[in-house]
C-alpha cells in the first residue's frame, strides 16, 4: 500500500469526553491513508482494534436522524416489493433503524454495541450483539439461508473484508442478493472530503475495487444507485455470479466509466489529493484567522466524527470554535476528542448570540439551512471546508 494522505495524530473519532475527563491525557493514533494499486483499495494505514471503537459505549444512532430513519424506510419498502425476501439479514443493525421495516420473524440482526443491540431486543427482534464472521453466519443460517443481506456503512468498518465476504457468501440463498451502501470514493476526492477518513472508516470503497474484491469470491455487482447519504454514498446490488436471476444493468459500467475517467485506477490521482486536502487546510485556517481577527462569533454545528478529522488535523480547538450544537442525546455535555470543543444541546440559531456556523455536518446542509432559515436571513453566515474552504 502507499500512502498519499497524512492526517496527523488523531484521537478516536467518537471517544467524546465527559466534563470530570476533560484533563485526561487522551490516546492519539497515527491516521494516515493508503492506495493499493493491485485491487485499487483505498485505506487507512494504521488501523485501531474494533474492540476499541465498536462496543457498549458507541454513541452513533441511526434513528436520531429524521433523514436516516426516513430513507431507510423507504428502502425497506422498495426492497420488499423488488425482491421480496423471506429471510433478510441486516449487518451491523445499529438501533434498528432498518430492520424495524421488515416482519419480525423476516429477519436478524447483527450489532456488535451491545447498548445499540440491546434497544432493537427491548422491541423482540432477533440481534446478535457479536461482530459479523463466518462462525456467527454459519448459526444465523444453519436452517435457513438469506434472500437478502442487506449492510449499510458497517462493511468500510471492518478490516478483515475476506472473512465477512466468505460469511456472506456462504450465507445466501441460490437467488439471495447483497445490498450494501457505503461513502462512495470518487465522491470524497470530488468534494476533498478527506474528513471521510477517520479510525472506523478502515475503507472507502471505489466500484473498482469492490468488484476486483468480490471477483475473488466469485461475487458480482449488478446494480449501483448512488444516493445522497453521507455526503455521496453508492448502493451496491451484488449477487453470485452464478445467480442468472438478475441482469447486469447499464449503471455498473457507467459508474465504472465515471470512476476511470477520474483516474481511481492511478495513484497520481490520490496524490493530487493530497496536495489538495493540505491545501484546503491552509485555506481553511486563513478563514478562521481574519474571522477572529473581527471578533466575530463562531461556533460549530453537528459534532460529527467528521469534524473530528478536521478539527484535530487543521488544530482547532476552543479558541476558534466557541462551542459546538448537535441533537444527539449522547453528546450534549461532553466535549469533542482531540479539540475539547463543548457540545452544546442543539437550539435555533439565533443571530444575537452566533455570527458564523462552521458545518461539522455538511452532509446535512440542505436540511441545515432550511431549518436556519431565520438566521441566514437575518445576516448568520456558515463556513464550510467542502469542496473548498468558504464563507457561505
Ligand atoms: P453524521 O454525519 O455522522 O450522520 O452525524 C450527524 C451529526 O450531526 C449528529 O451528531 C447529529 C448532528 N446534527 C445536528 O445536530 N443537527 C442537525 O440538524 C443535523 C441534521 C445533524
């Protein structure tokens, strides 16, 4: 693998930090990402043990998000009538957000949190709360095999893709299908979004490297939609390649063609990126330092593992960002890794006590903006660093 892209010590994207902590020293991991030129994988090159990001205390709920609960309801019902699955398995279920759409005795879970695995038990729906592998596959399907199995931003989680791919394999029906949906690649070197890249983002796939991995398990893309979700994801439709059922439709090739066309196949790409991610932190602390030099008041908006990538990469901290609003439950009170930023419970913005907003959840903008309507209207201003660090 070679590397085209280093961020800098970085503390745990989610490990926020409780008020009586806030002295702590935290622990601080080398993140720094890789291209490999044999299978056109694109990853982080030192990883951190899933133990240590995956368990009782991950803060993430799908369910929070009025977007997430929404889209996966309407997936839930396009794929039930496309493809009408008796038996579905969902990896990595979080809070049930998907699953939750579908029959009880239709289908499992799979959620390694056990605080996360526990909420979707309380509503008696089957969840192992245990990491996806071959042995966990074999009990889930030892009566029944898969029509669907269905894995939405778990899979760029994992670091061991031949082990999950091998338990996936093995668990499909004749006919089953895979759908899984993650950040898409080219859409993070379009928007420069190197904050895509943090410790539980071990991966960002490419079509092209997808397609080179499932090749070796004689699996195969037959469909891609590409979708909004975390600011550019894909939906990959995967079958085994014995699987005559479904057709190979025109979008994989033309998603691939797009892919080549900007060049994911070639390391020069990767490190034209790099030379723009730095330059795109250059830029974005020129911005913070004449907004300060105003005396303008700034804080953040949605404390998201993203920012913490920014934040800690371009060295924020509370003396650029005064505090950060966000919805989750989880994080109001504590304060961000790395930054020790206070996040603050989520209220309007109101132009009397904000200037500016830096977007910590750019993914959200639309639903942001039209949500802050007042506050723009009345002079507010929010900085962004996508594609390209900017008031707006
Ligand atoms: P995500 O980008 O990883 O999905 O996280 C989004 C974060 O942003 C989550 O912590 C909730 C927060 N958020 C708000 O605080 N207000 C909002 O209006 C939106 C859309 C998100």
């Amino acid at each position: 693998m070679k590397k085209f892209l280093d961020l800098g010590l970085q503390p745990l994207a989610n490990s926020f930090i409780k008020k009586k902590n806030i002295s702590l020293k935290e622990k601080k991991f080398k993140l720094s990402v890789g291209f490999n030129k044999k299978n056109y994988l694109v990853s982080i090159i030192n990883t951190v043990s899933k133990e240590k990001m995956f368990n009782k205390d991950y803060p993430y709920k799908s369910s929070e998000s009025k977007t997430m609960k929404k889209s996966f309801k309407l997936l839930a019902n396009k794929i039930k009538k496309k493809f009408k699955p008796s038996f579905t398995i969902e990896i990595g279920s979080n809070d049930g957000a998907f699953i939750k759409n579908f029959k009880k005795k239709d289908v499992v879970g799979v959620e390694p949190c056990k605080n996360l695995a526990q909420l979707t038990k309380r509503e008696k729906y089957k969840i192992y709360a245990e990491y996806w592998n071959i042995r966990l596959a074999k009990k889930i399907t030892k009566y029944r095999k898969a029509d669907l199995i269905y894995s939405a931003n778990t899979l760029s989680h994992i670091k061991n893709y031949n082990e999950i791919f091998k338990a996936i394999k093995n668990s499909l029906s004749d006919d089953g299908i895979l759908i899984l949906e993650d950040p898409s690649l080219l859409e993070c070197l379009k928007n420069v979004a190197y904050d895509q890249f943090y410790c539980e983002h071990i991966y960002v796939f490419s079509t092209i490297a997808l397609k080179a991995i499932l090749n070796n398990f004689d699996l195969e893309i037959f469909n891609i939609e590409n979708t909004k979700t975390h600011g550019g994801s894909n939906r990959y439709y995967i079958k085994d390649k014995s699987n005559i059922k479904f057709k190979i439709h025109k979008n994989v090739k033309k998603e691939i063609n797009k892919e080549i066309k900007f060049g994911l196949h070639k390391f020069s790409t990767y490190k034209n990126f790099g030379s723009k991610v730095r330059k795109s932190k250059k830029n974005l602390l020129n911005i913070f330092k004449k907004l300060k030099k105003n005396n303008f008041k700034i804080i953040g908006y949605g404390a998201t593992a993203k920012s913490c990538t920014v934040l800690n990469y371009c060295g924020l901290g509370n003396t650029d960002i005064k505090y950060f609003y966000d919805t989750t439950t989880y994080k109001i009170n504590k304060y961000l890794p790395g930054s020790k930023i206070l996040i603050k419970e989520y209220k309007k913005l109101d132009r009397r006590e904000v200037d500016i907003v830096y977007l910590g959840a750019w993914n959200f903008k639309d639903e942001i903006f039209k949500k802050e309507q007042s506050f723009i209207k009345k002079g507010g201003k929010f900085i962004t660093h996508i594609p390209y660090p900017k008031i707006i």
